[in-house]
C-alpha cells in the first residue's frame, strides 16, 4: 500500500501532440480567438481552423466558432493529470494514462499478454471501443467520463473471486457518494444508479487457470462530466454533473475510487464475499420490487430478495425463492412493479 501511483500525460503518438496542444489550450471552456491561439503553437489562422476541425474528427469534441470572439469548447473540460494531482494519496498499484485506446479492458489484457506484472492499472480520456456487460458498447466521449481497469492476480482460482463484482460495485458506490453523488445505490449485480438512472458500470474479464492462477481485469466507467454527448445510450442514464450541479475534477474521482478499491479489495480477499451482505443490501435499491430477469432466451418473472452469502441473486418466483448468478443475467423492472 505504499507505491505512488504514477501517470504520464503525453500524446499517444506524434500527430496527437498538436491536437492536444490545442485541447489544452481550449480546456478552460473560454474563449480564444485565432489568432491568439495561432501565435501560442507557433502555426497560422488557417491551421487553426483545420486543428480545430480535426480534434473534432479524432475526439469527438465539440468546439463553437462564434465570429469576432473566436473559439470555445462546448464544455470546460479538467484534465486527466500526473501523479501530483493524486491529492498525496498513495495506491497499491501504478496507474498508466492513455489519451485514446480502444478500450482500458482490452489494453490492460495486452499488457498482461506483453508480461506486465499485476496489479497495475489504465485510465484513458477516450474509448473508441468500450464494452459493457452482455456484448454491450459502453459510451466514452473524450475527456468527459472515468474509463478505468484495475489488474487483480488471484492464486486460488475462480473461487477466490466470488462475490467480487458486488464489491467493486460497492466501492464505486462509497467513492460517488464520497465526491457528493446521494440517491444512489446498485441494481444487481454491479449497476451503479443515481437518482435511478446507470451513473457506473462495472465489467470483470478473466483470463488464465480458472482453477489455479489466473488474472481478474476490473473495469469501471463511471460517468462524470457528461452533459448530453451519449444518444448511443440505450438506457436510462445520468453522470456526477448532471447530480450534482457541478463539473467534477475526475482526478479526484480517480483517486477516491482507488482508495475504496484498494480496501474493499483487501476485505474481500481477506473475508470473502459474505461479510459485505449487509452493506449490499442496504444499497440494494430493487429489493422487494418486480423484476424481470434475462438470461439469453430465457425469462423468469419474480420478486427481489436480495442477495446470498455468495452474491448470487435472491429471486421469489410464485412462492419459491430461486438463486440465480452469472455475468449474463440482467434484471428489468417490471412496469407493473
Ligand atoms: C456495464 O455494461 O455496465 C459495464 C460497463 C463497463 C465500462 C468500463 S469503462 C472502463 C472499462 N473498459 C471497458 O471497455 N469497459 C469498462
């Protein structure tokens, strides 16, 4: 628990750096005119305006041209920063930046093809690839939200990791609640609402000896400055600005996280899954309420019972209380419910 967690803000690549130079410039949300901005990278009116189109192209961000003031980005935006701006917090873990990746899961499982040792982690401004649960895509707009992988080794097989996506769930909770989100609570198994709608999600992705030594990849996203750039969002969603009024600094929602990941982590590896029951169900938000869960083809109506002391599911079915557990299940409430 003592390593600092190092980060590295820098281009991806070379043809990035101008891009970003503009991004940081403009990252205030005032705004500049073309010239000024011209003369600080050293390039002419006309550059800018072609940078201007291009960090459009490559990032997705959305910036105003209003004649005779200049530019301004639709929304301030707070950088992901190095380590200093960890508030002195100390991680167990190194964390690497990433400007772009295809997605923080996917990059975390070729670093552990390439021989890095966990644990370690990924954060990145922007997913062009970011997978949710059940095949899902999972919407990640340049330098608006969390895109966050922790790499786990676990020694004693899959049975080690019972339970474990509830926990991280619970930990996203604390670290929202933390920051100021309230009204927020979790829908079985790991989603994160806030005021009722998703505000995080959770995604586990195992690799190695199911039975031996293996490696758990913890994704979370967790929405935190996103106004209105997901249309792709195919349910209902909110993010931390929307909740509470303000744009958040997600450096310190990423050290807050990390913090609650580091000890609810060590509790689970040390206790398991059963000591947690009580704080899950307190943040259980679905109890007692009608559901419909969703196992590919097949669906069972029921009524929420919480969960067992292994994380699974509680559903009462007519008068029989069933238990149901795996990645692939998804509950909806029922509109009579
Ligand atoms: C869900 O569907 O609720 C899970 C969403 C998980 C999204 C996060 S963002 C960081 C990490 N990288 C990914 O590609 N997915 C997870």
């Amino acid at each position: 628990m003592t390593r600092m967690a190092m980060i590295n803000l820098k281009a991806d690549n070379s043809q990035q750096m101008g891009s970003l130079q503009l991004l940081e410039l403009l990252r205030d949300g005032h705004f500049h005119s073309g010239q000024e901005i011209g003369s600080s990278l050293g390039i002419s009116r006309s550059a800018v305006w072609k940078r201007i189109k291009k960090i459009n192209a490559e990032f997705g961000v959305i910036v105003h041209s209003v004649s005779g003031r200049g530019y301004k980005l639709a929304q301030e935006m707070v950088a992901l920063a190095p380590a200093e701006k960890f508030y002195g917090r100390s991680m167990s873990w190194d964390v690497a930046l990433i400007n772009t990746l295809d997605s923080t899961n996917a990059e975390a499982l070729r670093r552990l093809e390439n021989g890095i040792t966990a644990p370690f982690a990924i954060v990145c401004e922007q997913q062009t690839a970011g997978r949710g649960r059940r095949g899902r895509a999972w919407a990640s707009p340049f330098g608006e939200n969390l895109y966050f992988s922790l790499v786990v080794k676990v020694n004693k097989g899959v049975k080690q990791l019972e339970g474990l996506s509830l926990v991280v769930g619970l930990a996203a909770v604390r670290a929202l609640r933390n920051i100021g989100v309230q009204d927020i609570g979790l829908k079985w198994p790991n989603d994160v609402l806030a005021s009722g709608r998703k505000i995080a999600g959770v995604l586990l992705e195992l690799v190695g000896d199911l039975a031996d030594v293996c490696h758990v990849v913890i994704g979370i996203g967790i929405n935190a400055n996103m106004l209105n750039s997901a249309e792709s969002i195919n349910q209902p969603w909110t993010s931390i600005s929307i909740e509470t009024g303000r744009l958040i600094d997600r450096n310190a929602l990423l050290a807050e996280l990390q913090v609650q990941l580091d000890e609810y982590l060590a509790n689970h590896l040390a206790l398991g899954f059963s000591t947690f029951c009580n704080e899950w169900r307190q943040n259980d938000l679905w109890c007692g309420r009608l559901v419909e869960l969703s196992s590919g083809e097949r669906q069972v109506t029921g009524v929420v019972r919480g969960v067992d002391s292994t994380g699974a599911l509680l559903l009462q079915v007519n008068d029989e209380l069933q238990v149901f557990s795996g990645g692939e299940l998804s509950l909806r409430l029922r509109h009579d419910s």
